[in-house]
C-alpha cells in the first residue's frame, strides 16, 4: 500500500518519501542490490505453452528470468491476454526456498493497493446510484469522525479521498512490518493512528499519496450501505464478473487459500529475506488487503475499461487523471495512467505488501498484463526491471 512517484505505484503500508523505523518506504528509490546468496533459486524456467521451450524464451519470459537471475527475486508470474483474448501465463524462479517448489501457475499472491481500485469502484457504483456524491465532504457521511491539526472532515470531499488530494497524513508511515505482522486492526485504529498527525497539506491543493484517504472511503461504503465493505466488493464485484481467485481475507485469516508462491521480505533492506506469506493483513483493509491472482486482475481492469462495473459518468470520472509529480504518471479516482514504449497508456494501479508486489493493467484496445514478484524491489534497477517487464507484455 505505499507510493512512488517515479515509474511505478507502490503499495505497502508506507508512502511517498519517507522512511519507517526498520524498513524502506517504497516512494523512495532505495539503494543496495537485492541478492539471495544461498538461498539463491534454481535457473528460471518458462511454464508458457510448450512450444515456447523449443523456440527458446519470448520477450516476457526474458523479462521474468532477468527478475529472478539479476535481480534476485524469488519468483515471478505474469499474466496476457492480447488483443483478440488468447491468454499466456508464465514463471520463474521458485516457489519456496526452503523445499524448491516450483512457482504455482498464475498462482495467488497479496495484491496490496490494488485494493484501492476495488474500492473506488464500489464507491463510484454508488455514486451512480445516488447514494453519494463525490463532491461532497466527508463529514455528510461521517460527522465529526475526521479532526485533527489542519485536519477538517468538512474541507475534504469524497472526490479528494479516491484522488489522494485531502492532504491527510498516511497512518501506514508509522507502523513496521514486523509491528503488524500478527496484529489485528480495525479500520478506527487506523484512522486514528493517521489523526495523531498533522495534515500533510491543504484539501485539493497537491497530491500526496496516503492509505488514509481509502480507510475513509471504505467507511463511508459501511455507513452508506450499511454493510461490511468486504461483502459489498465481494457482491458488487468480485462475483459479478466472476473473479474465481479473489477474496477479502476474513478478520484474523493469516493464510493464503489457494495454491500460491511463498512472499519473502527484508527489514531492514541489508538483512536476509524472510518468508512472509503468513501475515494478518487487516493494516490494509479498503487500501490494500485483497488477495487475487495475475489473470483474475487482468479480467477486473478488462472489465472496468469496458464498462461493465461502472456507468459512463462514474468510469468518466475515474479516468480523470492528475499528475503525479513529474513522472509522467497520472492519477484518476483509484485508477492509474502510465505510458507505454509502443504508444499510448495502460490502466491500473499496483500494489505492494510486504512478500510482493503486482504491476500491470489494460490498454484501451483490450491488450492485458499483470506482473507479479514475491519480494518488493529495494534496487533501482529491480523497480525499473518489474515496470519493463509489464510494458514488455502489453507492447510485445
């Protein structure tokens, strides 16, 4: 759930530019080479069609052996779909360092902040049903919840939550990897830990990543539907366009429920990886605690693109986008732009949480391509390699 402005979105529990206690902030370009050393995983293997191994390794493929060879990423997965449906899945690496296991196919991984469209788009759904109204604040949904220093629930509206303009300082700056890892939150506990803060700026005046602002839209969901925000995605979304491989972890569910590559982290960034895939996710809640697959993402943007999650208006008003910095990246209402080497832009959003980290998203022309690793990049170099492996799919 954190973020980066640089040529990719991360997602963590930390944001842009700054550093917690043990851990990198993922907004911050770290520094230091990843490597594995004796861990180190067997020579990457191609699990496309089987034709693949005797023509040798295509584009994409390459771009997962040099994740997994030069950037020492345990595994990695992909998913495409080109632009007439037909869908290739690929892996390298292993999935499980300590017995060699290989790297499930389009296995399920933790999606982090792509929660976030998720989100959004339950909340837009609503708006078409004129339960709420982007622009107004979050004090008409709920009164007197959001106070603090320079902090004014009557000054930030809706709109400015899903766009990451309120200004609200992120309570994931503030909490360690390893502080989490077997706790339990509720959504008010971090509410709560992010008001203990001063805002980082002014309602609608600069962008400023924060897992506040979706917290907040997650509880404006429950007061508005007066149900569990993971029943709403589950209904609204997940079973409606029949995403098989995706769910909202239960309170206390610490597990991944389907055949899954392990997550590995390191904290601080010089120590050995650590195997994470067990961890109570609930520091993530409406910003980043889904768990889902490459080829269920590439279905759930495919479908929103296409219309059929939103209404012309509410999907209008997610792509409209603001720079975010000087990257060249843009950001809508829980939804990304990003440039593509080929032309044109691709949609989407990523994620991180501790053990992984998705890139991907769809072209307007239907072409899809998420890419998944099981630690989050610390090199420069590893960043950039995730990001290219994704332009790699979309333009091959």
């Amino acid at each position: 759930m954190r973020a980066r402005t640089g040529q990719n979105l991360r997602s963590s529990t930390r944001r842009d530019g700054r550093r917690r206690r043990a851990v990198s902030a993922a907004a911050a370009m770290a520094v230091g080479v990843m490597t594995l050393g004796v861990l180190a995983p067997p020579a990457a293997s191609d699990s496309a069609a089987p034709t693949a191994a005797a023509a040798g390794p295509d584009a994409v493929q390459q771009a997962l052996n040099t994740l997994v060879r030069d950037d020492g990423m345990p595994a990695a997965l992909a998913s495409v779909k080109d632009r007439k449906g037909r869908a290739r899945t690929y892996t390298a690496g292993v999935g499980d360092l300590t017995t060699g296991a290989k790297v499930p196919r389009d296995g399920q991984v933790r999606i982090g902040s792509n929660t976030k469209a998720f989100t959004a788009v339950v909340v837009l759904q609503l708006v078409g049903e004129g339960k709420i109204d982007l622009d107004a604040f979050v004090d008409t949904y709920l009164p007197g919840l959001v106070r603090g220093e320079g902090i004014d629930g009557n000054r930030i509206t809706v709109r400015h939550l899903l766009q990451h303009t309120s200004g609200l300082p992120d309570y994931g700056v503030h909490l360690d990897d390893d502080e989490i890892r077997n706790r339990y939150f509720e959504p008010r506990e971090l509410l709560d830990l992010a008001l203990d803060h001063p805002a980082d700026a002014e309602p609608g005046k600069t962008w400023g990543y924060s897992n506040t602002n979706y917290v907040l839209a997650g509880l404006i969901v429950q007061k508005v539907t007066g149900r569990p925000l993971a029943e709403e995605m589950d209904r609204r979304i997940i079973q409606r366009i029949g995403l098989r491989h995706t769910y909202f972890p239960a309170p206390g569910e610490m597990t991944v429920r389907e055949p899954h590559p392990r997550g590995y982290h390191r904290s601080p960034e010089d120590a050995p990886l650590r195997d994470f895939t067990e961890m109570d996710p609930s520091a993530g809640w409406a910003a980043g605690q889904l768990i889902s697959t490459n080829s269920d993402l590439n279905r759930f943007f495919t479908a929103l693109l296409a219309g059929r999650l939103l209404p012309a208006a509410q999907l209008d008003e997610m792509r409209t986008t603001v720079p975010v910095g000087t990257s060249g990246l843009r950001y809508g209402l829980g939804l990304t732009s990003r440039t593509l080497s080929c032309g044109g832009v691709y949609w989407g959003h990523g994620g991180d949480i501790a053990g992984y980290e998705t890139r991907g998203g769809v072209t307007d022309d239907g072409r899809a391509a998420n890419v998944a690793v099981t630690s989050i990049p610390t090199d420069e170099a590893a960043v950039r390699h995730v990001s290219e492996a994704v332009d790699t799919a979309l333009c091959g």
